[in-house]
C-alpha cells in the first residue's frame, strides 16, 4: 500500500488507529479453544468488528513464533483473511528484525511477497546494509525502531552519542539512504515529551506509535507534536483493545475499546 493509500484511508475513516493482534492462548475466551485454529478464529472475529474504526493491524510476530507451526500458520491465515476481505487496512509485521545484507533481504521477502504485509518494523542497530535490503520494496514500508516505549530505550537510545542522541542519529543518518520515502519510524507514546523533537527531524515521516492503553501513554500528549499535515500517525492499542473481555462478548468489548479510540482521534482531527 502506498502512503498516499494510508493516508486516504485515514481521511476516510477519521481514524489513524493501529489494532496490535497479539493473541495470547492463556489471555483468549477459553470457549475459542475448541475451535480448530483458536488463534485464528480470535482474530477473525476481532478484525470483523473493529475494521471500520481502525486503518491498521499490527501482529507482533512474537505471539506466533511462540506456537511453532501452528501458529505460523494462524499468522499466515490472518494476514491473508485482512488482505482479501479488508484490503483497505494497513499491515505491520512486528517483527524487529534485521541482519546483514543477504539475510536482511531473505527477512524482506518472508513479510513482503510471501505473507504479503504492508510494512515490517526492523532495528536499526547493524546499520544501513541491514536496512536498505527492506526499503527496495516498491510501496512497502519499513518501520526503524527510534525511540521505543519501553524503559531500557533509556539504556541507549537517549544516551549522548558525539553530541546527539543515539535515536536522533537514527533518525537523521536514515534519511540520507536510498529509499528512504519508505521509511516509518516507531516512537513509544511514553516518550510523548520527545515527539517535538522527533518531528523537528523527520516532519513528514508516518510514526508508529505503540504505548497507549496498557503501557499508559497518552494519546491527546502524543497528538499534540506529532500530528502533521498527512496526519502522520498510527496508533497502536493492542492488550487494551482485544482482551476487553473474556467472555463471548470480547468482538464487541474490542470493538467498544477502538470506538472510544476512534472517536477521540476523531475529536482531535476536527479540531485540527
Ligand atoms: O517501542 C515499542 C515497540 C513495539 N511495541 C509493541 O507494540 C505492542 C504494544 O502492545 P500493548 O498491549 O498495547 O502494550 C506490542 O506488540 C509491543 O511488542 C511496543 O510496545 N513498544
């Protein structure tokens, strides 16, 4: 999807909400566990009630990997159900990934032409050859962890580094690299106070946003620096959207969570 595309989608829908599927099998109604594919099925049924709030989805590929082949498989069937029955949302594979060149490349392929995601997130620690194998991807987005939500991004990500700090470098160095228009970044909403600064670097990049809900950020806080013209923002709930209830009302609890979300963003853009 391009950016444009995102961008029409967020107009659209008055939403820049990214709903986080990280399907937890202890977490789940347990009347989903008798059916073939639990994973699967939880996500369906969180997908059919909550894509007309949000623009995007965000499986953490960590929630699948945990199941082995199975859940490999889960992932694969979600990603394929959003492609083909909701082609309007955005994907986002978290999958923190990057490698040298060769293996960088081969990461690319399995989230981009296999799977078939929209985007990738991809740490920026081995530097430019680790990355730029994931931005040759025609209207594919590769998201850089720069500032990241949770609290060891102080252990370096602030730290000064030759005068700036190591995540200002990242987002500065990144811009310079082939490609770089396919560039998103991840900034934590916890780090709501930094987002001025960010913007000050990259103003017209997108920013995924992970950190409001369950790890308490905030979103009118982030909103008020990192709002830009195309809106420039995804939002990312996922614990506080899809584990708003454990009973066979959890769709519509979901649903009832990316509503609030929802109407707040809307609210926020109207006053814009
Ligand atoms: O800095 C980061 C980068 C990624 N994440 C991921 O986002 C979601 C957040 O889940 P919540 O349940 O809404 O807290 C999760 O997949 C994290 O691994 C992040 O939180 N912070």
């Amino acid at each position: 999807m391009t950016t444009e595309q995102l961008v029409e989608q967020i107009r659209k829908k008055k939403s820049f909400l990214c709903i986080g599927l990280d399907v937890d099998l202890d977490k789940i109604p347990p009347h989903l566990l008798q059916e073939e594919d639990p994973i699967f099925a939880f996500n369906k049924s969180i997908i059919d009630a909550t894509h007309e709030l949000a623009v995007a989805y965000k499986p953490n590929t960590a929630f699948y990997e945990a199941y082995g082949l199975k859940g490999w498989k889960a992932l694969e069937k979600t990603i394929s159900y959003l492609n083909e029955k909701h082609p309007e949302v955005y994907t986002i594979a978290d999958a923190k990934r990057g490698d040298i060149g060769n293996t960088s490349t081969m990461y690319a392929k399995a989230f981009f032409e296999d799977l078939g995601f929209d985007s990738v997130t991809v740490a920026p620690y081995m530097g430019k050859d680790s990355v730029e194998p994931f931005l040759n991807f025609k209207d594919k987005h590769t998201i850089l962890l720069a500032l990241t939500s949770n609290l060891g991004a102080y252990d370096f990500q602030t730290k000064d580094l030759e005068g700036k700090t190591l995540y200002t470098s990242v987002l500065e160095v990144s811009k310079t690299w082939v490609n770089a228009e396919n560039l998103m970044y991840v900034i934590g909403a916890t780090k709501a106070s930094y987002i001025g600064d960010v913007r000050a670097i990259v103003p017209n990049s997108f920013l995924l946003v992970p950190g409001v809900g369950a790890q308490g950020g905030s979103l009118t806080e982030v909103c008020k620096y990192g709002l830009n013209e195309q809106v420039g923002l995804l939002i990312n709930s996922s614990r506080g959207i899809i584990y708003a209830s454990k009973g066979t009302d959890f769709a519509e609890a979901a649903a009832n969570q990316a509503a609030s979300l929802q109407q707040q963003m809307e609210s926020i853009l109207n006053a814009g």
